[in-house]
C-alpha cells in the first residue's frame, strides 16, 4: 500500500507543482483546482483561491532558491498556509492563557500530503529551466541525469544550437 501512495505521489507531484508554482497568480486556470472548487460558494471559493495564490507564491520562491535550507523553509510555509486555510486539527494547550492553540500541519488534507512529500522527497530536484520561451518553466530533475540543466530535450536542443550558431559567428 506504502509503494502504491509514493507512485501516486511522485506522479501528482511532478505534475501539479509545478504548474502551481508556474501559474499561482492566477490558481482558477489550473483544472485541478476549477473542478475542486466548482461547487463552493463564491465567498469560500475566492477564499480558497487566495489560499492557492499564497501557496503557489512560495512554490514559486522554492524553485528560485538554490539555498537547501532557504527552500525547505519556504516549503513549510506553504504547509503551514495550507493548515491556516484547510484546517483539520487544532489542539488547545492547557496553559495559563486559555487563547493558546497549537497548530497541526493538516495530515490528512491531500495537499499536505503532497507538499510534504515533495519537502522530504524531492527538495534536491526543484529547479528552473534556463531556457527561452521554456513551456515548463519549473521542474523535477531526472535522479539519474546528474547535472542536468534544462527542463527537457527540447530546451537542451534549443539551447544547443544557439551555442553552435554563436561559435560559428565567432570563428568568421
């Protein structure tokens, strides 16, 4: 059951992230979250919109990064954002200030599920595709390709040619 959670993850992982983090000014064109919120009221849903805009902000701020600790940071923002929007836990402390809560990270929220894994799991991958015009823009690095520096093979391609069309400028 573990192997068959972490294949779903990886896979909603590399897909949904980051197209998050690509378009999280503007959360309502992504399918995944029109079709979630379709049926909330208008109220809840630009509540749930904001949520998505401040989650897909920090995404967006972790594949900047290349400072480890700075994107592990940001990631648990954007836990932490989406426990404050999507609660599904809070414990009250017994302290002397009855106002006291402690907040629990959403464990069963699917988000949190899928922001987590991507914090323990693929931290080391986020990265920005250099290219111009790139479609993707954020990926996942391959783990077996180490140094790769372009999204895919049509960036690398791309990129290639314009370095062999520079030389041969050059070398007139």
């Amino acid at each position: 059951m573990q192997f068959l959670r972490f294949n779903y993850l990886s896979a909603a992982a590399n897909h949904l992230i980051p197209k998050w983090a690509k378009n999280w000014k503007h959360p309502e064109q992504i399918a995944e979250f029109r079709d979630a919120f379709k049926d909330d009221s208008p109220s809840v849903r630009k509540e749930r919109l904001e949520a998505c805009r401040k989650i897909g902000w920090r995404l967006s701020l972790a594949f900047h990064t290349e400072n480890e600790y700075e994107r592990d940071w940001l990631l648990y923002e954007a836990r932490r954002v989406n426990a404050s929007y999507f609660p599904q836990m809070v414990i009250e402390t017994n302290d002397s200030q009855p106002d006291d809560k402690v907040e629990i990270l959403s464990e069963g929220n699917p988000t949190d599920s899928l922001l987590r894994f991507v914090q323990q799991r693929l931290v080391k991958r986020m990265a920005v595709c250099p290219g111009k015009n790139c479609r993707k823009r954020f990926y996942f690095r391959d783990p077996g390709r180490h140094g790769q520096r372009y999204c895919g093979r049509r960036c690398a391609d791309i990129a290639r040619t314009e370095s062999q069309y520079r030389w041969k400028e050059s070398q007139k």
